[in-house]
C-alpha cells in the first residue's frame, strides 16, 4: 500500500497510484466508476483553472458528488486551501463564515446561487454546473507551476458546533501524512480493498476515509445521499471490504438489512459518537465476518484512541492510544493523575491541526507545548484504557452535585430493554439545573416512566438519578452523527423543571 506520508503531501500517494496502475477503479458515485486516470485529469484541469485564477483559497459548498473529490485534490495540486463549508448550514451562517474567512472561490450548486449574494467582493462564485465544464474541458498538457511543502496549508475545516457556532481550524499537509501512515497501522488497508464511505464529504470521516483510500491505492464508494438499500447493493455489487460511517447511519443501515448477512465486509469503521454496546452486537450479526473499530478523535486532534472488537476493550471505553499518540489525564493544576482519577484528556502526536482561523469564543483548543486538548474530561483504567466523563461545560450541577452525561448514558444503555440514550441538564431555579433522559427503547420493549427511575435508583448515586423522562423514538443528531442536545432540551418544558 503507498503511503501518503512518504511522499510528503496529502495527495502524493493519489498521484503514485495514478501513475502506476492508472486504469484502475478509483472511484464509484451511485455506482458510476471512475479510473484513477479521469479522477486526475479531472483534478488537474480545476487546479489549472485555479491557478490561472490566482486562487488560494477554494470554498466547497457542495453535496456529495465526484465533484467534491475532483475540486479538493484539484485544489491541493494547485498548492491551495480547501475551506469545507457544509450544504446544510443556513444561508445566514454560512454568509458568516464567507466574511470571516473570505475564501477567492466557492462553488455550489447552481440553485443555491443565490444563497451567497452577501459574498465578499474578493470571492469568485462558481456553480458545481460551471465547474463539471471545466474538469470536462480538453486542455493542452500543462504543468502547473505552483508548489506545496508539507507545511502548506491545505484545508480550513470546522468544528461541528455543537457547542457554540463553527470554529475554523487549520491544517498543513504534513498533520494528514501522518494520520495516513497511522491509520494505515491501524485498520490495515491494503491496495485491494474497497471502502464505503457513505456519509457526507462535507465532514471530517467520510472525506478522510475517500482520500486515505485513494491515497493507499483502493477504490472508495460514495453516495449522493445516504441510502441503505443502495448501500447494501453496492456492498454485494463491488465485493466492499470495509464501511466507514458514523453509528447513527450505522443504525439506520443495520435496521434495513432484512435478515441478510454480509460475510465479504472485512471491517466496520465508526466515529463521531460513541458505539453502544447493543450496536456493536447487531453490527456483529449482519457482518459476521467484520472487526468493528470505532476511533475516538476531534476536528483539531485526529485520531486520540481505538477499539477494535479483538481488544477486548471496555464496553464503556472508547479505547486505547492510537498509533503515534499518547495520552495523559491532568487536573485543575496541569498535574498527571493516577489512573481512574478524572482530568481533562491531553493528546501529544504530530496529528494535530495548527490552530483556529478566524473569530472564536475562546473555547476549545488549548495547546501547551507538544500537547493539546479540546477540553474532554475522561479517565484512564490501570490498562490505558480511556474513558469520557463530558466536556468542559457539559458537566451538570444540581443541587451541589456535579456529574457528567455520559455516566449516566452509559449506565441506561446498559439496560437490556434501551437502544440509545442522551441526557442533558435543564435549568431550575432552586436547583441550578436538574438531569432530563431521552431514552430510545428496543423494538417490542414496554418502558415506564417508573421502570426508568426505580432501576436508575439500583444503578447510580441518588443525585445522577433523571428527573424528567422522555422515551422517544430516536436521538436527534446533527449531520456530523453527534447527539443534538440543543434539539432535544425542546422536548422538555423547562418551566415545569
């Protein structure tokens, strides 16, 4: 398998490939292949375009198409920046973003024009129709004369706001290699794989997934939109080999299996949001012949630990170090803490971004000197398993007692009768704020209010016991996969708290 990182920029791998074996599968859109050959002269014919330009930063507003892929290595082979803005953000915000960040380029779809009439006066405005003719366009065989190095920027991304408005951060082609060549330690893709990754490109998961495997040499699958009768199509149809995808689209693909089973899929990639134990069973019967890894990582941090199903990991853990990182627990002084204590969770690896762009609210990342955080308390077992205890902020206190979310998460997806759970704090005036739960009950199971509660009161410490109960049908998330708390507080009538 060719690494990326010992050709040092991100698509240095790609072009390997291409040049060694271009008529190869690279690519496959709803079933539609394309070579390594096309995806590079598709590729080569935008950074032309861009670099007659005089582009550096090249905005991407686009829903999941090989245009996506084709305008982001176009980009970097022009030696610019891809600035990542998701399609589904309001008008208004991403009018924001463009002001913050003043990208010279953002392509969209010719009906959303008009959503970007706010534009800076600096920013080119391309359709995705426009652009699909220049990558189409015959061009005599130029070469371009720009020229990265591993610490030329090359994506300006953004954190998925769950906690406050999108923070812009960056990173340089050397943090990917790297990740790259860590990654490849850790799920073991070779050359022969074919990888799903159907999830959208505008997030961190699936588009690192694309081009790690474009990059190793393998053939990547995206969907136009998420569809599970498609995908499990094109698992049989391109003999797919591993699925990366968040739990929630994981959920929604396992509820459609209808029985069948899929003994070809060598491997189950998860992130974004912790793996229930219960997932990680049913994932186990419809793929019987998959490891299912889940990463635990963030936006400015890349990859922080690993559970695979063979590391007999914890089930409340989201694993240990990952290749190339290591990690320490520190409390309120910065001291190291023995294992099982709780402290904000440290990263040291050369995966971490180089820092936020732009306006931020002084929240998340902290850097001191070769060690990072993004403010996740945890802890570490005595065999280095890490364990998540919140966020800086997540952190509910009632009546004097502070707890954190995910203890109690953990400790209601542990009854036999609940698929999933969120809990969130709500306001109360003598109290400061009191626990609420949105449980998702099992198909054929019969939850109470009262069931709830008395088996919370054999489970935890009186004072993490819920207060309010709301048994829904799913958990709402954000299109990153993560647990909109925002959304679900509008369950509850916070009055009556």
């Amino acid at each position: 398998m060719v690494l990326a990182t010992d050709l040092d920029l991100v698509h240095s791998g790609f072009l390997k490939v291409t040049a060694d074996t271009p008529d190869k599968v690279a690519l496959i859109a709803d079933d539609e292949p394309y070579t390594y050959a096309e995806l590079n002269a598709r590729a080569h014919r935008f950074a032309l375009y861009i670099e007659d330009l005089g582009a550096q930063r090249v905005a991407l507003c686009l829903p999941n198409s090989p245009l996506v892929v084709d305008t982001f290595i176009g980009t970097l082979m022009a030696a610019g920046c891809v600035c990542l803005f998701d399609p589904g953000w309001p008008t208004p915000l991403v009018n924001t973003l463009m002001s913050d960040h003043r990208p010279d380029v953002i392509i969209t779809p010719a009906d959303a024009i008009g959503d970007f009439s706010k534009r800076p006066s600096q920013t080119s405005l391309l359709s995705s129709e426009n652009v699909e003719a220049i990558v189409h366009q015959e061009v005599l065989s130029e070469t371009l004369t720009s020229m990265a190095t591993p610490e030329t920027p090359f994506l300006l991304g953004f954190t998925s706001g769950s906690s406050g408005p999108p923070k812009g951060f960056i990173r340089p082609h050397l943090t990917w290699t790297k990740s790259f060549r860590h990654s490849a330690l850790e799920f073991e893709m070779t050359a022969q794989d074919c990888v799903l990754a159907p999830g959208p490109l505008s997030h961190g998961l699936s588009l690192y997934a694309v081009l790690e495997t474009l990059c190793g040499g393998a053939t990547a699958l995206i969907q136009s939109r998420f569809d599970a009768a498609l995908a499990f199509s094109s698992i049989e149809q391109h003999d797919v080999t591993t699925v990366v995808l968040v739990p929630a689209m994981l959920d929604v693909l396992l509820e459609h299996a209808n029985g069948k089973t899929f003994g070809g899929v060598r491997q189950i990639i998860t992130a974004g949001a912790k793996l229930s134990p219960s997932l990680r069973q049913r994932t186990t019967h419809i793929f019987p012949n998959a490891e299912t890894t889940e990463y635990y990582g963030a936006s400015e941090l890349s990859f922080v630990t690993v559970a695979k199903g063979a590391d007999n990991c914890p089930p409340d853990s989201v694993g240990r170090a990952f290749s190339g990182v290591e990690i320490e627990i520190r409390d309120e002084t910065g001291q190291a803490v023995r294992a099982g204590s709780v402290g904000t969770v440290w990263v040291k690896s050369g995966m971490l971004c180089s820092g936020y762009v732009g306006p931020t609210d002084g929240s998340g990342m902290r850097v001191e000197g070769l060690w990072a955080t993004v403010g996740d308390f945890g802890h570490l077992d005595k065999e280095g398993y890490l364990f998540l205890d919140g966020r800086e902020g997540s952190a509910i206190t009632s009546a004097g007692y502070t707890v954190y979310p995910s203890a109690i998460e953990a400790a209601l997806i542990s009854h036999p009768d609940i698929n999933d759970a969120a809990v969130i704090g709500l306001r109360h005036a003598r109290w400061g704020e009191v626990i609420a739960a949105v449980v998702v009950q099992k198909d054929c199971a019969s939850l109470s209010e009262a069931a709830l509660v008395e088996y919370c009161r054999e489970t935890l410490e009186p004072y993490a016991c819920p207060r309010q109960w709301v048994i829904a049908d799913e958990l709402v998330r954000t299109q990153s996969g993560k647990i909109d708390r925002a959304a679900l507080t509008a369950l509850f009538d916070e009055t009556d708290a």
